[in-house]
C-alpha cells in the first residue's frame, strides 16, 4: 500500500503495522512511509550513540520521543550538535 508521507513530501510505501503503541503510532502509521521510518530509526541510533543515551531511561525517551517528532513532522534535521558524518574515500 502507497501514503503520501509527511517526512518525504511523496507517495511511498506504508508501514505494515503502527511503530508504536497509542495515538501517536496511528499518526506515524498514516503518515510516514517505511522509507522515512527507517531513515528516523538510523537517526535515533546516531543519537543515542553520540550522547551516549540509556534507551530504558524515562529522560532518554522523551528525549527520543521528542527529536522523533522534530524528524518526522518537522522541518528540523536532528542531528547532534558536533556530528561530523564519516567521509568515505
């Protein structure tokens, strides 16, 4: 099944089943394709791994759940503050 995805601005794939339990996992469900889904799951890990996150933390989840939102519904890129991307040769 095709979307049109909030995150892409085009029509892509959908997600098979809600990310996450509630409210906000429906919305993510409707709106946010598999592509842009797994784009903000690459994006957490590089979060939790620069800032050196606890990922079963009540802050660290806020944290997530916040920068999620900026990912996938905002214009915002979320990367930390002093990430230097790996240069490839």
């Amino acid at each position: 099944m095709k979307i049109f995805c909030a995150k892409l601005k085009k029509e892509s794939n959908a997600l098979t089943r809600k990310p996450i339990p509630g409210e906000l996992g429906e919305k993510i469900l409707n709106n946010i394709s598999q592509e842009a889904w797994n784009m903000w799951l690459q994006q957490q890990t590089m979060l939790i791994n620069e800032h050196r996150l606890a990922s079963f933390e009540p802050e660290t989840q806020e944290f997530l759940k916040t920068q999620m939102l900026r990912y996938l519904f905002g214009d915002e890129q979320v990367s930390p503050e002093k990430y230097q991307p790996n240069k490839k040769n």
